[in-house]
C-alpha cells in the first residue's frame, strides 16, 4: 500500500539513503488505520477538523486511499467524513459491500474498553469508546 496511487511518494536524498513521504489526505486516512501512533484521539479528530477547511482536503481521495487499505479503515473513514458533513462522498464512493454483519470497526484506540453500552453508528457498523458528541467537539474545535 505504499505506492504513488495510494499517496504515497518516494523522496530520494542520496544514491544510497530514500524515505517515503504521504500526501496532505494519505496523512489524514493514515491517524484512522494506525491511531495508536497518532498520538491521542483529540489530537487527531482535531486535525481532521482543521483538514476539513483547506483547500487539500478532497473527501473523494481520502475514500479511495481508504479503500486501499481495506474494509476497517474504509468504514472509520465513512464515519469521519459524515461527521464533517461529507457523508454523501462516503456513500457515494465506498461500497456497500465492505459492511459484513459479523465486523465493528472501532473508532479510537484510547479510551475506555469497548462494551455493549457504546454508541454505534450502524449504517457504517462503527463502534465510538468515547461519545460521538465529544468527538463531534474535537472536529468543530478544529476548524
């Protein structure tokens, strides 16, 4: 998953050292497949809080980034984009397909353990451990 289509890019310094380098939407799908190395969830939602008010940000790019990295992170990515009222690309663009019954995606990988009294959204089968309207306020703080 780390080619120029998935945006990804190779930087070469030297002959002999290269990084890799994501691009401005690769960065925000990236906080949702890997949260655990984002730092907590507040830094990121308020990221894609901000991200949503430049001129980058392309919710089309963002649902197929995600799609390449599969079904979880697809469903994640529906539920951000809804929640920063783009829900329709998200509709639009991830299949259907991707919501198996027997699969919950979790939102946020700090906070309290998940249990059955967790918010759920059911369309994208994604499960919140933090309530969806502290979430929603990181979002709006960012922007």
């Amino acid at each position: 998953v780390f080619y120029p289509q998935s945006g990804i890019e190779k930087i070469t310094q030297s002959r002999t050292q290269s990084y890799l380098r994501s691009d401005f939407n690769r960065t925000l799908v990236d906080c949702l497949w890997h949260p655990e190395i984002c730092g907590p969830t507040e830094i990121w939602a308020t990221a894609w809080g901000r991200a949503k008010g430049r001129k980058e940000f392309d919710s089309k790019k963002i649902c197929e980034y995600a799609i390449l990295l599969g079904p979880l992170v697809a469903q994640k990515v529906a539920v951000m984009l809804e929640l920063l009222g783009e829900g329709g690309t998200a509709k639009e663009l991830i299949p259907k397909s991707i919501l198996r019954r027997d699969r919950l995606a979790s939102l946020v990988s700090d906070g309290p353990s998940l249990d059955d009294n967790m918010s759920k959204n059911e369309y994208w089968r994604v499960v919140f451990n933090i309530p969806e309207d502290q979430i929603q306020g990181w979002l709006s703080y960012g922007k």
